[in-house]
C-alpha cells in the first residue's frame, strides 16, 4: 500500500475514533481507578544494590596507572614537540 493510501486509511481510522460515540463500560472504569482486580501482574520493589556491590563489580575495569591520566603526553602536545 502507497504512503498515500496508507496515510488516508490512517486519517479515516483516526476520524472515526474522534467523532464516534462509544459506550463507556463506568463498571471497569471504576475497577481501575481504585485498584481492584487488575489483568496486569504486580510489580516487585526495586531493591537497590549497596555501593560496595556495585563498586566491586566495576573494579576490575579501572586502570591502576591513574598517574598517566593527569600526564597525557600521547595526545596533541606530543605531536607538536
């Protein structure tokens, strides 16, 4: 289907859900709105992992050379000596 067809049938469908009148189901309204029985399954709290956790599962991919960081002597200044 062509960009413009696909682009009127869009439209057509966009229409009809705007200006028709649907019939409001106020009994599952209500459900949602105060929590009751819901399809969707409950979520589990987020449980945050300590610093040290963390830390200690990033460790193995810092340098031990942090000297060098501060002494970048690889970069443009080599290059211009």
């Amino acid at each position: 289907m062509g960009r413009g067809r696909q682009k009127a049938k869009h439209t057509k469908v966009a229409r009809e859900l705007k200006y028709s009148v649907h019939e409001t189901n106020y009994d599952a309204l209500a459900r949602e709105l105060s929590g009751g029985s819901s399809s969707y399954p409950a979520t589990q709290p987020v449980t945050e992992e300590p610093a040290d956790d963390i830390l200690s599962k990033w460790s193995e991919y810092l340098d031990d050379d942090d000297a060098d960081e501060d002494d970048d002597t690889s970069g443009y200044e080599q290059k211009r000596a």
